[in-house]
C-alpha cells in the first residue's frame, strides 16, 4: 500500500533488522560468558576450599566433588552445613539452607556499555523483587561489570539490593 515502497528500501531494512538481531544476539553472548565465568569462580573456590558435600550436573546426575572436571556442566552444589547453591537464569545464583528456605541470590550483569547499565539492574530488580516475595529477609547481591552513578544511585536508595560489586 505504499506508493514510494522499492525493492532496494526492502533490502536496506531486511539488513537493518539483521543487524539489529545480530547485535542483539552479541550482547547476549557477553552477558552468558559473564554468568558461566562467575560461576566458574564460585565452584573453584568451593571446591578449593573443601566445602563442597555434593554437585549437581546439568543432566540431574549428581558427582562427588573429586569427580568433577573443567568443562562439567554444573547445575549447582550442596555444601557440608547442608546448604545448597542453585547455577539458573533468574536469579543467577540462589542459596537455600538446609530447610530449603531461601538465604540469598546473586543476579550478574555482565553488559559493558552504559547506555544498557539501567535496563541491567531493572532486570535484576525483577528477580530481587520475587525473592523477596519469598523471604523478606533474603540477601541479594548485584555484581555487574558496569555500574554508573546512576544506577549507583538508585541502588542507594534501594532496599532490595544488599550488596553489589562492581
């Protein structure tokens, strides 16, 4: 129905799309790497430091913790007290006691730009707000790779987030 519609304007915007998707698509590579290395630290640490009484892998088998390797698929762990740490997207991490009570969650933003560093923790805030609705007194931790001063500000000022990292 459009009288100045061309096959080239079809093309540049078929491409515009494209790229678009692609970009898109970057950015949430960046941000998947960001959570696996972060993961990757807080099982080595764990392990290293022996506090580990079992793991769960991803195809719900469970490993001792001298079975594991580099490269395992780690849907999270079971400590010594009877704790449990649980590797998801949303949040990220989420630590329950022995009871199955929630304890803690840890939401990473691993985005690099500014421009997206406000969108980030309105995303995290959505899954600090649904702790929250589970345990009041739950610990959320934000560990992002780019905190400007606004969102700095905004976390000052917010009670659902108790720790962040930046």
């Amino acid at each position: 129905s459009d009288p100045n519609w061309t096959l080239q304007g079809a093309r540049t915007a078929a491409l515009l799309n494209l790229g678009s998707q692609v970009n898109g698509s970057w950015r949430n590579e960046i941000g998947v790497e960001g959570s696996r290395r972060v993961q990757e630290l807080v099982l080595a640490f764990a392990l290293e430091s022996e506090l580990i009484h079992s793991i769960s892998m991803d195809d719900g088998s469970q490993m001792s913790p001298n079975e594991v390797k580099a490269g395992h698929q780690v849907r999270g762990f079971r400590f010594n007290n009877g704790f449990t740490l649980a590797f998801s997207a949303e949040p990220d991490m989420a630590v329950r006691d022995s009871s199955g009570g929630l304890v803690a969650t840890v939401e990473v933003k691993y985005g690099l730009d500014p421009a997206g560093a406000l969108e980030r923790y309105g995303a995290a805030k959505k899954s600090f707000e649904s702790a929250t609705r589970e345990n009041a007194r739950v610990t959320n931790v934000y560990l992002a790779s780019c905190i400007t001063p606004e969102v700095r500000r905004r976390i000052s000022e917010d009670r659902l987030v108790n720790r962040e990292f930046n």
